[in-house]
C-alpha cells in the first residue's frame, strides 16, 4: 500500500511541472490576444477617454492616448498609419478635409456634440448687442463655422446656406454691422473683458469657470447643427474592424454620458442618449 501511495505522489509531482508549464503557457496566450490601438485625440478630450480605456483593458484592449493641440494633425497622423483611430473632429471638419487632402476618412461612430453658448460678461441677452459692438469667435477650421452658424441662430448674421464650413467671408448680412473678431481658440474665454460676447467652445468654457449665468444665448438643434456631431474616425479600409467598433461601445455609455455632463458642465451632450434632439 505504502509502494502504491509512494508512485502516486511521483507522478503527481511529474505533472507539476508540466501543469505550470501549461498555465504560464495559458497566460502568454492570453497577453498576445491584447490589441492596442492608438487613438489620436485633443487634450482637452482626455478627462473622457481615460476612464473608456481603462475599462476596455477588461477586453484586451490597450487603447493608447495619443493628445494633440493642433486640430491639423490628427488626420495626418490617420492616414499616415501613425494612429488607428482618432476623435477630435466633427462631420463638416471631415468632409472638407477628405475633399482638400484626396483621404478617405470615415465617421465609425458619434461621441458628443457641443451646443454654441454665447457668453458676455456686460449685457444680459443677445438683444442688448448694439450696432458695431464686438463678438469674438474661434478662427480655426472646426469652430469658426460653427460659431458663425450659432450668431446666425442669433439673428446676428446671415451666411451662404450652401456652405459647409463657413468663414467670414461666408457672411451676407450683418444689420447691426458687428465686429466679429476671429482669435485662437483658448483666447475666446480671455478676451470677455474686452468684446461684447464671446463663443466659447464647451471644453474652454469649462476650464475658465464660466457659469450658465454668463450665457446670453444658447445654440438650438437644427438640421445644420448636426453637421457639428463629434465622430470616432478610421481610414475607410478599417470601417468595420471589430475591434474598432467595440471601442465605439466602450465609449457610448450611460456612465460617459454622465462624464460628459460633468466635464463640460451641461455644454455638450453625448448624442447616442438624445436621438432627434
């Protein structure tokens, strides 16, 4: 009996080995099924995507932040193979870029979309702007046109229906003759001392501490508003990788939604939970 229990307990500790041998195998297997993907996104957008990367962990999937401050690189980065993805642009932005630049970059899916605010820090509502009074405005590619549409919603102006991504240029009434004056991004919040009003995008808005009570006029929903959805983008020969898409549902999310709301303080909105707004 003695013998019996004695080859027993050799051959289980023969297959020690072997068993640790399978399990550190197991594991390896497992490392080498983690995907990363580089997505290329602004600064400003990263309070959002780190909470989504950290939960995409969860599916093997290490989602590489990679920030920019310049709205001309992303795309660049895109379809130069340096990034798998990026979000930081919005439809219009898109289009225009895909036609000046001869790419084929598509939307994979929509994140949020920041509603124009006009603040003023001297009158109370858009009725108070007099003749030649001063609006400042962002002046790259993806705010300028989108801002120029929020002082038309106003009544301020009226430009060409047919274009895209309107610039100043674009305008063609402006009854109370107002000085739109077109800055850096980041410096539409600084220059409330000195204009009228500004528009400001939701991310500068939030960092600088501007509050509801500063707000004189507040972006409505329209056909031409939707243009300014913000997109999760792929080369178009990535379209429908499967991996990409679940980035896509790891982003729109009840608990991002929430974030969002959070972050930017009611300024942008994720537009998977409010469909036809």
């Amino acid at each position: 009996m003695k013998r019996v229990f004695k080859r027993f307990s050799l051959g289980v500790l023969a297959l020690v080995p072997l068993l640790l041998a399978f399990g550190c195998g197991k594991n390896s297997a497992q490392a080498a099924k983690t995907t990363t993907v580089k997505i290329g996104i602004m600064s400003s957008d990263e309070r959002i995507w780190q909470p989504i990367a950290q939960k995409l962990q969860h599916q093997n999937i290490n989602l590489k932040l990679v920030e920019f401050s310049d709205y001309n690189q992303p795309n660049k980065a895109l379809t130069d193979h340096q990034l798998d993805l990026n979000s930081f642009q919005h439809y219009d932005f898109l289009d225009s870029w895909n036609k000046s630049h001869h790419t084929n970059i598509v939307a994979i899916g929509e994140t949020y979309m920041p509603r124009g605010f006009m603040y003023s820090q001297k009158i109370k509502a858009v009725s108070q702007i007099k003749s030649g009074d001063k609006i400042a405005i962002s002046n790259d590619p993806t705010n300028e046109g989108h801002g120029l549409n929020v002082l038309q919603q106003a009544g301020l102006i009226k430009i060409k229906a047919d274009v895209k991504l309107p610039t100043v240029n674009d305008i063609t009434a402006n009854p109370k003759k107002i000085k739109i004056i077109e800055m850096e991004a980041p410096q539409t919040a600084r220059a409330l001392g000195n204009v009228t009003a500004a528009l400001v995008g939701n991310d500068i808005a939030a960092d600088a501490g501007l509050t509801a009570k500063q707000v004189i006029f507040k972006e409505k929903i329209d056909a031409r508003s939707k243009r300014s959805i913000n997109i999760i983008a792929a080369n178009r020969a990535d379209k429908n990788n499967k991996v990409y898409q679940k980035v896509v549902k790891a982003y729109q999310t009840e608990a991002t939604a929430k974030l969002i709301q959070k972050v930017y303080k009611g300024t942008a909105f994720g537009v998977w939970t409010l469909k036809g707004a």
